[in-house]
C-alpha cells in the first residue's frame, strides 16, 4: 500500500484551533460518527467553510489521508475519550478531540525530532 501525505493535518489543526477559539463546538459522538465514515475532514470543511483559512477540497492536501488519519483511531477512543485524552471531558468536546488525536501524532514522532 503506498504511503499517503498527511500534508496539511497542522493546517487542518490551526482551523481547529480557530473554530474553538470563536467558540464552535462539536458533539464528540458526532464526530466519531464521522471518523467512521472517513469524512471529517469534509464533514468541518463544508460545516465550517466561511471559518476555514484554507480550502480542504484535494486540491493541495489529501483528504483521503487526512481523514484515513481519524479513521484509525476509531474503536481505540470510543468511550474513552477523557482516559485517553485527557482534554477532552465534555460531550461537546469533538473540536477538541480533533486537536487531541493530532497532538498525539505529535508526540509520538517528536521523539525523533532534532533542533
């Protein structure tokens, strides 16, 4: 299977960032529902679009991988969300899953980083 680019997934994280910051927030079982579906990625894009500082339309980034990205950590967080990811304590909290899963990439490939 060929590797796919998670190009973009920081980008992606930043809009999440906004969204929160002006006070959106999201059903965490909602967007569960949409990691299974491997579309949330479009699901935020289309919701949100007026709010996104860029397009997700494939264009530049992948949203295949990007949302194949969330797909794999369904069944792994499902009603574990706030023992797992510590941030995420409230039924609203799926922009902060959202962020939580990708800071969790982060801290698995920062051990390989270098300044």
């Amino acid at each position: 299977m060929d590797k796919k680019s998670l190009k973009g997934i920081g980008l992606f994280g930043m809009c999440i960032a906004h969204l929160i910051s002006v006070g959106y927030t999201e059903n965490t079982v909602e967007i569960e529902k949409h990691f299974e579906s491997l579309d949330v990625v479009d699901y935020i894009a289309d919701k949100y679009k007026s709010e996104m500082l860029v397009e997700f339309d494939n264009s530049i980034y992948d949203k295949e991988a990007l949302n194949m990205y969330y797909h794999d950590y369904v069944g792994y967080i499902e009603g574990n969300e706030s023992r797992k990811y510590g941030l995420v304590d409230n039924e609203n909290d799926g922009l902060v899953l959202l962020l939580s899963l990708l800071m969790d990439r982060v801290e698995t490939e920062s051990n390989k980083w270098t300044i």
